[in-house]
C-alpha cells in the first residue's frame, strides 16, 4: 500500500539547559565493533494530538540527564572510542501523512508496507554530523502518530535506550524530573590481554554468504506458550520460562525446515543482560551496553529427531546455566585462549545459515513509553542485516496477549516449511 509522508521541520534538538562539556570513555563492551551501529524501530501509537511538538519539548529536557546522548562519538587514536558531549543535539524530523493507522493495519504487517518514509530521512550533508539518536514522529489522520527511532548501539543497549524513552515519556506527562535517574558508570573493563600466541598460517578469509533472508512474523498465544510450559513440566518436574519455549520452538522448527546435512552443527545465539552478574552489580540508571551472547550447539540430526521441544528446551537452560562463568571468563579475558588456542570472539561469529541468533525485546520497556496517551500498540523492530539469520520476540500488538516472534532467519524457499513447522507445534494437542 503506498503511503505518502510530508516531512514539515528538520533540526536539531538541544539540551534545554548548558551541560557540561566534556569527554567520556565508553566501556569495552560499547567498543566493540560489532556495535557500531545503528539499530531501527517503529513506535506505533493510538492515539496524540501534537504529539511532534510534545516529544520535542519532552526530549529536550531529558537531554539534560541524559547530555551524553546528546554528543558525538569520536575516535580520538584507533581502537580508541569517546564520547565527546559536545550538546549539538539530536536529529528530529517532524512529519504527516493522510493516511489512518487502522487503514495500514497498526503496521502488523511489515511485509506489505513500506516503512523508509517514518524513519528519519539522510541528514543533509552541510550539517557534518553523526549524530546518536535520530527521530522522527509522524502524525497521522486518525490522531495517532509513529515515532521512527534509529539509535547509536555504541552507546546503549535496548535496556538503555528504553529508559531513555521512559525519560522522556515522563516529562512529557509533566514530571519535574525522570523517576530513575542516569548513570554513566562505563569504567568496567576486561583484565589485559595475554601475550600474543605463535603465529600460525593465515586461513582463507571466510567468505561471505550470498542467501537473501525473507521476513516472516509468527504469532504465539499465550495459552498454547503456557501448555507447552505445562508439558515441560510434566515430563521433567522442572519448570521453564516463556523464552526457554519460544526459544526451543523457533530453533528446532527452523533446524527441521532447511535441508541441512544430518550432521551439520546448528547455532543458537541469544544475548542476555549481564548487569547484575558485575561485581559490585551495575548501579540502577545505568544504561550502557551490558550483555553477553549465550550459544549452544547441536547437531541437525539431533534437532530433527526430537519428538518434541522438551530435550530442546533443556539444551537451552544449560547454555543459560553457564552464563555466569562464561561472563566473568570474558571480564577476567580467559575467553581468548583455551590450550594455546584462539577462541572465536563470542561477540562476532561469523553470518552462517547454520546460525541463528535470538534476541528478547518484552522486558526492555520499549511497551511501557507512555507520552500522556498511553502506551504504544507495538513495536516493530526492523531488519539489520540481510545475512543474519534472526528473530526478535516481543509481545503481540495490543489488545491481544502472548508473544509474537519477528523473524529474517530463512530463504523463500525455506519461508513456508518454517511457518509451518512452527506453528504444527503450536497447534498440535497436549501429549
């Protein structure tokens, strides 16, 4: 469906008040280079008159606590990252379109409506500026609007980018000031490296993979989540969460659906929150990078075999379970060798389909931002990369209840075998 957007005002939004000039460190994690990046989402909102004017007002004041977002990324020597808060501000783009909410369907379905023209459009060029967060909020006919945000992931996880939101969303509904309040704290690093190991012959550069990743959103209700948590439990007397399901549903439906060789390895890589595994634990109002990528292996055969998700789900509460060991292994840099030998960065395998990566957005708080009219129906992550197999699983858009898992992990020729192999689990009887 064809939607045509006017972008009325462009500009830079500054804190409302001087901050302070300075540099800031960043910590390891935000280093990485994996990170540097930007990550895409659409707000989807009900209901908000003049919503463009209330969250530019709101966003400017909550750049006074949070005045680091507000700076730029500068790379003083390599390998070297800061943050210089420099207050120039952050890019906002106030738009409108004629177009309701209802008649794009709430942008339930991503496949069938374009969604570029809700997302800032390129800085231009005079500017010279890279700026952290990009906005721009939409207001449609209906009275609803859309904020598409690209976010600096050098600077925040998802953890961190939603209480930046949640700032804002508080003194847009009149607070004197946001309920948790920020905290740099990025001075954690990992110990020094070992010496260098002996030089072996270069290995061929791996070669990039050519599959195109088709989109494909699965919906899971959650009495059907809830049966299958009753079934783990019967069989094993153990209990498991939402994700432990999701989770197992997702890697083995799509493991059963591609035609790999029966003893190929299969990847699940899924990243969880590490603030509370720091020692002394990350202090509330932190909102840096904090988070580690937690993998297990299996063969296809083994995945294939599984009559049903409870032996899956159990691979997954191991790989939870060594967590803590393998974080405080990457703080303490023994990730780096094991018997004289270089351990992959878990931070950066490399894109394989034989790898699947997962990430869960329903705890991040992204569902809660309320700008005085409530929160959003959904948010809709958008695809980062086109070789990297993944899915996102967030909460259905509302009125309904339960999960729905957003997904860029298969082929075409893969994307119906998928679906229907998921949801044959989904739909099938209690054993």
């Amino acid at each position: 469906m064809a939607m045509f957007v006017i972008r009325t005002k462009r500009g830079l939004v500054k804190p409302a008040k001087d901050t302070l000039f300075t540099t800031l460190d960043l910590s390891i994690i935000d280093k990485l280079p994996v990170l540097r990046c930007n990550f895409r989402t659409l707000h989807v909102f009900r209901h908000g008159p003049e919503a463009a004017r209330v969250i530019r007002e709101a966003l400017s004041l909550a750049l006074v606590p949070y005045y680091p977002l507000a700076g730029r990324l500068k790379e003083f020597k390599p390998r070297c990252l800061q943050i210089e808060c420099s207050g120039d501000g952050v890019w906002y783009v106030e738009a409108s379109t004629d177009c309701t909410l209802d008649s794009v369907n709430f942008f339930d379905d991503m496949q069938s409506i374009s969604y570029d023209n809700l997302l800032p459009d390129d800085i231009p060029e005079i500017e010279h500026i890279d700026p952290l967060v990009q906005m721009q909020v939409t207001q449609f006919s209906c009275g609803g609007f859309v904020i598409g945000l690209v976010f600096s992931h050098s600077i925040c996880d998802g953890l961190g980018a939603a209480q930046f939101l949640n700032a804002v969303g508080e003194l847009a509904r009149g607070l004197d000031k946001p309920t948790i309040e920020p905290v740099w704290h990025r001075n954690f690093s990992l110990a020094p490296q070992p010496p260098a190991l002996p030089k072996r012959p270069p290995a061929d550069s791996p070669q990039m993979p050519h599959y195109k990743l088709e989109h494909a959103n699965i919906d899971i209700p959650m009495d059907q989540i809830n049966r299958l948590k009753k079934e783990f439990q019967q069989v094993t007397e153990r209990s498991c969460s939402t994700f432990d399901i999701v989770a197992s549903l997702f890697w083995s439906s799509r493991t059963k659906a591609i035609n790999f060789d029966p003893n190929t390895q299969v990847k699940l890589v899924f990243f969880a929150n590490c603030r509370h595994l720091m020692e002394p634990p990350l202090p509330n109002g932190f909102y840096g990078n904090c988070f580690f990528p937690v993998t297990t292996t299996a063969s296809c055969e083994s995945l294939r075999k599984a009559h049903n998700i409870v032996e899956v789900v159990k691979l997954i509460q191991v790989a939870k379970a060594k967590l803590h060991s393998e974080f405080g292994k990457y703080l303490k840099g023994e990730h780096l060798k094991v018997d004289n030998e270089v351990k992959e960065d878990p931070f950066a395998p490399t894109p394989n389909y034989a790898t699947l990566f997962m990430s869960e957005w329903g705890r991040l708080g992204f569902d809660h931002v309320d700008y005085k009219w409530g929160p959003p129906v959904h948010v809709v992550p958008i695809q980062g990369s086109s070789i990297v197999p993944a899915g996102i699983m967030r909460s259905l858009p509302l009125p309904n209840r339960g999960i729905r898992l957003a997904t860029w992990c298969v082929e075409e020729a893969h994307r119906l075998p998928f679906i229907d192999q998921i949801h044959g689990v989904i739909n099938q009887q209690l054993l």
